[in-house]
C-alpha cells in the first residue's frame, strides 16, 4: 500500500463503484462514495456468475478475452479483502454444465459450442451414462450436455458486505446521498447533494444504468440504456458441490445458481423496460422454465424475486470514458458487471493515477 494519493469521488456504489473504492483505497487514496443505497441497483439482482465460457456470444469475442481475466482478477480481490479484514469471500469454482431441453434447444447447444470453440473454449461433453452425478435434479428428458470448468460464482451480497467493511476499515467515507451534479473547477472535482458540496481530486462515475448527474452528463459520448432483468431465489434444491447450470429450454436462457443450504437463484428476465415490477408472464415464463429443467423445484419455498437495471451500451462492451482529465465513467458492463468489477477496478486506479 502506497502513501496517501490524493481524493477520489466515486459515484455510485454497486459492484463497480465498491470494487473501485476498494482498490483506490489500498493504493492510498482517500475515498468518498456517494450512493443513497449502496449495493441495491443491479448488483443487488445479479446471480453473481463469473462465467466466461458460458456466456460467449457471436460476435462478442473481445468480452470474451476480457472475462477470462476475470477470475483471477476476483481471486486477487478476494486474497486483498482477507488482508485487510480477516474475512474470506467466497469464490466457487465449479463450472458450468449447458443443456437444452428439447430438439431445438440442443441445436443450439451446439451451435453455442461452434461460437465457444471458435474463442478457443473447449467444453466437454458430457452424458448422463459417463457423467450421472453431473445431472442430479436435472429433468430425466435430458440426456447430455457441455461441460465448461473455466467457469465459477460468488456470492454478490457477500461481495458487497465484505467489500464494505473492508472499505471502512481503509477508511472509505460513505455519504448515502444522490449526487445532483458532478462537475470539474480548475484542479478539482466537485460534487452536490440536497444537502452539502464535496471536493475532490479525481471523480469515478459508476451509476449503473441510471442517469449520469448533471455536469458531466452533459459531456459524455456514451449512452447507456437500462435492460430489466429478474432474479427468483427459492428454497429448496441443492446442487451446491455441482456445476452451475444453464439450459435453453424453448429457445429462451436459463440458469440456475445453487448455493450450499440449497438456496438457488434461478434466472433471468430479460426485457427493454426500467419500471422495476415483477410482471406475471416474465414471472411465469421463468418459473416454467426452471421446472422443465429441474422439477423438483416443483416443492422449492419462493424466498424472493430481485429486480434490476442491466447497463447496455451500444455495442454491449463495457467502456471508461475520460470525461475530462478529472472525471472517468464507467458503465455498459451490462450482464458482466459482477464479473467485471476487479477489472473495471483497476481501469478507475489507472485513471486516477494519470496513466490512462
Ligand atoms: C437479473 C440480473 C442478473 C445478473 N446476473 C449477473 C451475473 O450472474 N454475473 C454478472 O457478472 N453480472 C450479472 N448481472 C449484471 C450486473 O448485475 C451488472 O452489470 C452490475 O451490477 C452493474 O454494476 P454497477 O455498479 O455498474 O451498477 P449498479 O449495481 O446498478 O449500481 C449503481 C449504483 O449507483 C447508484 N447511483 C445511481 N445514480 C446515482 C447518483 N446520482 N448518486 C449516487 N448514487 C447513484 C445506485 O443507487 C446504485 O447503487 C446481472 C444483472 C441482472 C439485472
């Protein structure tokens, strides 16, 4: 850790804004985030996958090489958060196994493996004759699927707890107020709420899909554009020590993330919308799903379902933008932002340190 640097704003505490401060701190900066809700925007919602391999799309190859970093990245942030605070972030490692659920799902499994391997991924086939264990609780109707064991998930509260009181005991000043505006002045950054005016050295816009404040909204060349998405957490079916799984079932996607006690995340909506509801059919679709492809989650207890706001940009690539030599944004990390957030980390230290 390096002597103190100067001081940050960072704008936005989710996943992005609180790996940021984190990273920021430890290099000896001092750090003030501002967030009315810290960790409740679409980090809150987020399944918490890292799961390079299993999310490659045509066309997305640079994402791609970007999240196979990931991981690694998540392990040094976890190695650092146990120095700091003793407490130990959970990182599972456990793959990914994909399976369709019908004819035409499979089709698609393979064409996802054609995609796959043309990024040089290697999944491993797999069937319930040489891989029984791999397919507990899956429907019986399905029969094989594709391993990926590059693949792993944590826990996104978690993440945010521990990064938060690692953040504290760095010294990080939370301020749970809406920034209003962000603007530069001569060698400083500044920063309104309803109720006071903060300066800085160096500001870190990390709001998500939500609107820019004014200021540097008014600068910026990229957009962003909120893509709903839900989560649906039961209780009740434990595939903890197994792959993560991911089915088409009928053409749509789905996942399930199970934690050890056998809650699951099952996921996720999809929708070009921003009113945070649950609608009935984005519900009922899910739910269909999920039993097509587990059903024994016919008697799971529906502990909750979690809204939010996915951060596209218009190429679904992540971004930093240098608004000004003072303040940097960092959004469209869209369905990766969990994924993402060690390396988003270091591209805010290297903004704020002059190096980018
Ligand atoms: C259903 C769902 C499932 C997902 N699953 C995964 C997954 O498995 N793996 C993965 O990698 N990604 C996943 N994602 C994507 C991931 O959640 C997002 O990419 C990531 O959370 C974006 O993080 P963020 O910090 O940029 O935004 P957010 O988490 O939305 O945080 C932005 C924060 O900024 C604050 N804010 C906004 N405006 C202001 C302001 N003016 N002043 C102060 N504070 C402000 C908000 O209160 C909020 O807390 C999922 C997303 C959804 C919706």
């Amino acid at each position: 850790m390096s002597s103190t640097q100067g001081e940050v704003l960072v704008v936005g505490g989710g996943v992005i804004g609180t790996t940021s401060a984190f990273r920021l701190a430890r290099a000896g900066w001092r750090v003030t985030l501002f967030d009315p809700a810290p960790g409740s925007g679409a980090t809150w919602a987020a399944a918490g996958m890292i799961a390079p391999s299993a999310e490659v799309s045509p066309g997305e190859e640079d994402n791609f090489k970007l999240h196979r970093g990931a991981l690694a990245a998540w392990r040094d942030v976890a190695s650092d958060i146990l120095d700091q605070t003793g407490a130990t972030l959970d990182l599972f490692e456990t793959g990914t196994l994909l399976v369709g659920y019908d004819a035409s799902d499979r089709r698609l499994v393979d064409q996802f493996e054609l995609v796959a391997k043309s990024f040089g991924v290697q999944p491993q086939h797999v069937t319930r004759v040489s891989h029984e264990a791999l397919f507990e609780s899956v429907s019986p109707r399905v029969h094989e699927g594709l391993l990926f064991n590059e693949d792993a998930w944590l826990d996104p509260d978690q993440a945010i707890e521990l990064l938060t009181s690692a953040n504290a005991s760095l010294g990080v000043s939370v301020v749970r107020q809406q920034v209003l505006t962000a603007t530069t002045s001569g060698d400083h950054v500044e920063v309104t709420t309803a109720d006071a005016t903060f300066r800085g050295d160096v500001g870190i816009l990390a709001t998500g899909a939500r609107p820019l404040p004014h200021g540097v909204a008014e600068k910026v060349a990229n957009t962003v554009r909120p893509v709903r998405g839900m989560t649906v957490r039961v209780q009740g079916v434990d595939r903890s020590a197994l792959p993560t799984l991911r089915a088409y079932v009928r053409g749509r996607s789905f996942y399930m993330v199970s934690r050890p006690g056998g809650y699951c995340v099952l996921g996720a909506s999809s929708d070009e919308q921003e009113e945070l509801i649950v609608e009935v059919g984005e519900l009922q679709r899910l739910l269909r799903d999920a039993l097509d492809v587990v059903p024994s989650l016919e008697s799971a207890a529906i502990v909750e379902t979690r809204q939010g706001l996915r951060p596209a940009s218009k190429d679904l690539a992540p971004f930093i933008e240098t608004v000004d030599e003072r303040w940097a944004w960092l959004s469209g990390h869209y369905r990766h932002g969990v994924t993402l957030a060690p390396l988003a980390a270091q591209e805010a230290q290297s903004f704020a340190q002059g190096l980018r």
